[in-house]
C-alpha cells in the first residue's frame, strides 16, 4: 500500500481493534493497548501487588500469557545497568558513520514521520476519549491528516522535529533518524536502523537477567503471540475479501 492510496483509505474493520487506554486507579494502575479481535496486551503496575507484568490476554477465553515479568525491588538495580549498557551502544550507533542526508532519503524513495509535536497534528485520525485515557484510530484518514506528520524528503528545507521514523513506500518502519540538535538547516541526519535497536535491546536484556533471580523474559512466547495476532489480522482480511 502506497502513501498515495492510504491518503483516501477507510480503514479496514480490522484495524479498529486497535486502542490504547491507560488507567491510574491506585492498586491496579496499567496501560492496555489493544491488538486485535481476540487479544490485546497490558503493561501492568500495579503497586499493590509490587510486580511489573507485561501480558498478553485472549478476550475470548480469559487465557493469560505473561511474557515479562519483575519485582519492584530489582527494577532499580536493572534500570541503571540497562541505561549503561545502553548508554555505550547508541553513543556508537549515533557516531559520524551512521549518518544519512535527506537526498540520499528521497533517492530511496524513504518518507520521515514526526515522532512527537504538536498533538492537533494526530486528532485527525486519532480519537481520543473526553479524559484522554482511550486513544483509537479514526474510521479515515484525511489526506491532511497524513500530510501534517509525514514529510517527503526531497521537499524538506527545515526540519522542525528533533526525531523522525524512516518508512518505505509501502509503509514498514526501518529505522529512526535524529537531526542536528544544533542546526535544523542540515540535511544530516543520524541514522539507526530497527533491526540494531533489537539486537542491542536483547542482547541487553540478556546481560542484565542472566544473574537476576527476579527477572523474566520469554522471548520465544513474546514471538509467538504476536504471530497470533497476525494471524488473526490475515484471517480477518480473507474475509473482508
């Protein structure tokens, strides 16, 4: 799908499954994003049960899978190793040779979407509750709803946004690309591909778990639960069509 065909799209009734609502009520405070018919996953605080558990549940048999779990009292010590860890590896990934210019974007054919900004730019095709706790997709989306966060690279003379998510034309995330915080005149960016993030990401966490008795990760279960909910979107637009 292009971004010429997805400016006058309705969107498919699949993609309505998708939410996000967050709830602060104390002693169950989570955010819950929604992902398809059958499941959605939460981040989950709660701060009478001191664990942080990161879930997937299916909405038609009430299964649960957790996938992350840890206690209050490791999440401390964890997030000051992983901040180090991560600390050396993007001051690598931001060096002087992971850097790309905006014609050699265009060359490619590469779109730069704005990661923050002003939020009227996302109300057009973003609903959001009256308390904003429920955020979904609108039914459409507008063509001046796409063009107020997404940039052609060869038209850009300013780029106003620090941070950046490169597409390609057919709408795939590959990486996120950072400007000169100094100067919003270059045309230089720092380049990081997703596909580093994650192999960084992991490698970290495998790092900082492998001597934390309180601490649990399950990858493969991580993998094979969004598998599911491709297969439920797959299912969904068969018969749509």
């Amino acid at each position: 799908m292009s971004y010429e065909e997805l400016n006058s799209i309705k969107l498919p009734d699949a993609l309505k499954r998708i939410f996000i609502y967050s709830n602060d009520t104390k002693g169950n405070e989570k955010i819950v994003m929604g992902l398809s018919e059958k499941y959605h996953i939460t981040l989950h605080w709660g701060t009478q049960s001191k664990v942080l558990d990161l879930h997937f549940k299916n909405q038609t048999n009430g299964e649960y899978f957790t996938v992350f779990r840890l206690r209050y009292f490791s999440a401390a010590r964890l997030v000051v190793r992983f901040l180090q860890l991560l600390r050396e590896d993007l001051s690598i990934l931001m060096s002087r040779r992971y850097t790309i210019n905006l014609g050699k974007l265009g060359k490619y054919k590469k779109v730069l979407i704005k990661v923050g900004g002003n939020i009227e730019d996302y109300r057009s095709f973003l609903k959001f509750s009256s308390k904003n706790k429920r955020i979904k997709l609108a039914t459409k989306i507008s063509p001046q709803g796409i063009n107020n966060i997404h940039l052609e690279p060869p038209n850009v003379k300013v780029l106003e946004e620090v941070m950046y998510v490169v597409m390609s034309r057919d709408v795939k995330p590959e990486a996120i690309a950072v400007r000169n915080l100094f100067n919003p005149y270059s045309r230089k960016l720092h380049y990081i591909k997703f596909s580093d993030i994650k192999k960084i990401l992991m490698r970290e966490f495998e790092t900082i778990s492998g001597n934390e008795d309180n601490f649990f990760f399950d990858e493969k279960l991580f993998i094979e639960m969004f598998r599911k909910v491709e297969d439920d979107y797959k299912r969904e637009f068969d018969q749509a069509n």
